[in-house]
C-alpha cells in the first residue's frame, strides 16, 4: 500500500489503562528526550507528557505521540480502531484531533533498474549536490522532503535474513521473485490531519510530481557533444533496455498511477455486513460446533 511510516500527534492524553496492558512503560527521568513516558506496544510506539523544556516551552509542543507503520494495517478503519483505544476519554475523539507530523508515502515499480532511473531522472527543486547513492542500491535527494529510491525487494531479503519482522505485503513481494523498485518520499511538518488525508487521500499524489524524467536519447545538444555514449557507459549492459520500456512521461505517470492504486483501496471503507447476515454467520457456526461435538 502507498503509505508507510506515519507519526501522529495529539493534545489528547493517552488511555493507561489501555497501555499498561501486558507493557512496561520507560520513564525519562533525566529530561534528555522531549517527552517524559515511552511505550512500545505490538503496533505502535506512544510517547506522552513533554517534560524537556521548561513549563511554558513544553506547552508547546503536544501532549501524545504515536508512531504506526500503517502497512502492519489491512486498511486505515483498522488503524483507527487500533488507534481510538490508546486515548483517554469517554466519547471517540474526532479525527481532526491528530495532527500528522510525519508520513512517509511510496510508489513501487517493477523490473526498474536503479541505473535508468539515475540516468533519467531530475527532481524539481532539488540540487545534484544533494544526491547521493548509497552502496549501489539506494539513492537519496534532500532532506525534507527526503527522497529514497531503492531496491524494495533487497531491502526485504536482508530483513528476513536478519531475523527481522516483515510485514504481509513484504512477504507477497518475497515470494512473488519480483524486483521493484520504490520511490519513497518522507514529509515531515505535514500541514494535515488524519481526517483531512482520509476526506481526499489523492491529494498525497502532488508531492510525486517532482519526479521529472528526460529523454536524453533525444537531445540534440547532449548527442552531438558525445553525452548519449557517456551515459550509457555508467548503465550495465542487462539494464540498458529498460531504457526504452521507461520513457520520461510513462514512468512519471506510473509512479502516480501505481500510489494511487495502492492507497485508494487502503482508505476504501469496508461495507457493513447487514445484522440477518451476521445471525446468520452465527448460526452456521454453532451448527458447525454441534455438528463436531455429536462426530466425536
């Protein structure tokens, strides 16, 4: 799905009872971090009650924070029904109480070797000063938002080899042999609410419009100073037909085409089954029950 890592913050106190189930809480009691309390939980990490500046300066800044990756959720209706539990209240608090202060979106694309995308891309904005490419198999541009291009299929071999958890997604894109490749991009001080993402999800696709892609094979100034062979000198030969499968207007059109259709599903609402359809389910299974019990 198209979303990642996102942080959440909130004026809203978190529910402890909630919390304390089953999880030690870490205090700071030094004042080194910005927020008091820590908790780790099985989804999510919450931090709560800012205690390192001072009293005026710490009423600045929210209350709770809540960091989820939302790829560990089927659908953003589970994440919220996760999320509303963590906070302390009688009624449900309203989705435009939580402020998004980090999220990290992403398009993945397949069979797109890092070498074409090196030779074709120019991001708007941005210097060539602040690219760099990391070990061969990452590329990362600016610092906010910070751009990451890299072998998503890699990334995950090396976390199963590690012993690490890997989500559902990154298991289907295991065992699929695929190669894909994503462009991630990282926003931070997102001017936005939870509910505002959720009322127009689409309005996350502007911020891949930075990617710009070029022809360079049909430049005339680039050919004739001897720029087209230079080019392809840096691209392995096993990659260099990828250059003509991504041209620079298909590729930008791919990258928004294939987040918008892994996001839109995400925020699709699931329907609501009928209650005869639910007495029904239940009924079937208590035959099922008996129906076990009287073969044994």
């Amino acid at each position: 799905m198209g979303i990642g890592q996102i942080t959440l913050t909130t004026n809203l106190k978190p529910n402890l009872f909630t919390i304390r189930n089953g999880v030690r809480i870490k205090p700071d009691n030094l004042g080194n971090k910005f927020y008091k309390n820590f908790a780790q939980l099985e989804l999510a990490q919450v931090f709560w009650e800012p205690h390192k500046f001072g009293f005026f300066g710490n009423l600045t800044i929210p209350h709770t924070k809540i960091n989820f990756n939302a790829q560990r959720f089927k659908n953003f209706y589970s994440l919220r029904e996760y999320l509303f539990p963590l906070i302390k209240g009688f009624a449900k608090p309203e989705l435009q109480e939580f402020h998004i202060s980090r999220i990290e979106i992403h398009s993945d694309i397949e069979a797109l070797p890092l070498d074409t995308v090196l030779a074709r891309l120019w991001v708007m904005g941005y210097r060539r000063e602040s690219v760099s490419f990391y070990k061969g198999n990452s590329i990362y541009i600016g610092s906010n938002p910070k751009i990451r291009i890299f072998n998503k299929t890699q990334q995950i071999k090396r976390k199963a080899l590690k012993g690490k958890q890997i989500s559902e997604l990154e298991k289907e894109i295991l065992n699929s042999n695929k190669s894909i490749t994503r462009f991630s991009i990282e926003i931070r001080n997102y001017k936005g609410t939870l509910y505002d993402i959720t009322k127009s999800p689409k309005q996350l696709t502007s911020y891949f419009d930075r990617f710009k892609f070029y022809n360079f094979e049909e430049i005339e100034p680039i050919n004739r100073m001897g720029g087209f062979q230079i080019l392809m000198s840096k691209i392995r030969r096993e990659h260099r037909k990828s250059l003509a499968q991504f041209k620079d207007k298909d590729l930008e059109k791919l990258i928004r085409k294939n987040f918008l259709d892994s996001l839109l599903p995400w925020f699709k609402e699931p329907k609501k089954e009928d209650i005869f359809s639910q007495i029904d389910k239940e009924f079937k299974k208590a035959v099922k029950e008996i129906e076990k019990i009287i073969e044994d």
